[in-house]
C-alpha cells in the first residue's frame, strides 16, 4: 500500500514505493522532504561548526607560525648581533648557534673568521710594540752616544780620552762593563787599554790582553766586526776573566 501525502507547497508524495530488480525482487525507495527552514538550520549549524573550527586553529596557527618564525629568526639575530659585537672591537665574541644545520655551520665558520682577524690584529699590535720599543731604544742610544761626543770632545791628552770614553759608554748605556783594546805594534796582541771599576783597573794592573784570532775580542779584531752572545757561556770563542764573575 503506498502512503501518500500532501508537502508545504500542495504536491502530493509518495513516502515510499515498491520497486522491482530484474530477478523480481521488491525492492524498497524512501523518499525525503525536506522543508527549507530544516535546511537553513543544518547550514547554519555546519556554519557554525565551521566558524568554531576556525576560531580554534586560527589561534593555534598564529602561535605555531609565531614559535616558527622565531626558530628561524633568533639565529639570523644572533649572527647580527656577533657582526655587531665584532665591528665594535670584541674579537673574542663567539656565537653560539647549535641549530645542527647550516646556520650552525655558518656560525662557526664566522667564529673562525673573527678567530684569524683576532690573530692578524694582534700580530700586528706585537709588531707595532716591537718597532715602538726598537726606535725608542736606537733614540736612547743617539741621545747616550751624543753624551758621549760632548764629553769627550774637548779631551787632548789620548790616555785621559780611552779612560773617559769607556766610563761614559757605560754610565751612558747602564752596562755592567766597558773594556777599550788597542793593537800593539806586532798587531798581534789586543791590548786592554782602559776599563770601568775595579775589574777594568786590576786587568789593567796585570797586563790583560788577548791574541788576535782568540777568544771574542780576538775574534772581532781578526774579523773586523762585532760578535753578539745572548749568552754569554754559550759562545765557544769567549774566554771568560776572573775579574769578570758577572757576565752573562
């Protein structure tokens, strides 16, 4: 039996009607009306699910692209903040990014450039010191050596002159000895002529002198040209005097 009824608008329906497959079959079909007030409130429902929906991730995208965007940002940041540190003069200042990926790379390898920049400033602030220290040190010795001129430069009598020359050299320069040698007439011996203190008169007392050729002042007579010992027992050529405890 079919059930019939009249929808809001005056059409007669069938609520539902037999229908038969090819293997002669009944076969049941529901038919639905639906009114529009019943639409518009499913539509406004899902509307609302919708806006619900978006009012929830919203938020939520907001905050996860605000955390992301920092991750990303705050090595970008530290890395400025080195680059500003090092054009300030900190050479020292390391950056510290342990991301594990390249940004981290290119921190250290900017650790590494300001690293070498620390060592070319400071190589050349030890040479500047150096060659600082170098002219001050030749002007002392300009200024002790005119000392030197001036003081003896009015002495006639030979003897009084050697004797003022070494006491002046070292008094002048703060050494802890001055000796003068002069060639005898064989030109084989060098001769001590004068000398500082009480070692420089009792060698003097005793004849003091050294064969051309021997030891250090043998050796620079012999070879026209001074010999430097940074220290002094080191040397192979020095004979050492008695008189003399104290060189190094």
């Amino acid at each position: 039996e079919e059930d019939f009824y009249t929808d809001i608008w005056g059409t007669w329906l069938s609520g539902y009607m037999p229908v038969y497959t090819p293997d002669g079959m009944q076969r049941l079909i529901v038919g639905l009306d639906l009114t529009a007030a019943s639409v518009l409130g499913r539509e406004r429902q899902y509307l609302l699910y919708l806006l619900g929906a978006f009012a929830l991730v919203i938020p939520i995208a907001a905050i996860a692209g605000a955390l992301l965007g920092r991750n990303l940002a705050a090595p970008i940041i530290e890395l400025t903040e080195g680059a500003r540190r090092v054009d300030a003069g900190d050479l020292a200042y390391r950056v510290n990014i342990q991301t594990g990926d390249e940004r981290q790379e290119l921190s250290e390898e900017f650790y590494g450039m300001t690293q070498r920049l620390r060592e070319t400033v400071e190589g050349l602030e030890l040479r500047i010191q150096e060659r600082t220290k170098e002219v001050e040190t030749r002007s002392l010795y300009l200024e002790a050596a005119a000392e030197v001129s001036q003081a003896t430069a009015s002495m006639l009598d030979s003897e009084q002159l050697i004797r003022e020359i070494v006491e002046q050299i070292r008094k002048s320069f703060n050494m802890y000895y001055v000796g003068l040698f002069l060639l005898d007439e064989t030109k084989t011996w060098a001769v001590l002529r004068a000398g500082t203190g009480d070692a420089g008169q009792k060698m003097i007392a005793r004849g003091h002198r050294r064969k051309v050729g021997e030891g250090m002042v043998g050796w620079c007579v012999a070879n026209n040209q001074a010999r430097v010992a940074s220290v002094a027992k080191e040397d192979l050529q020095r004979a050492s005097a008695s008189e003399l405890p104290d060189t190094r």
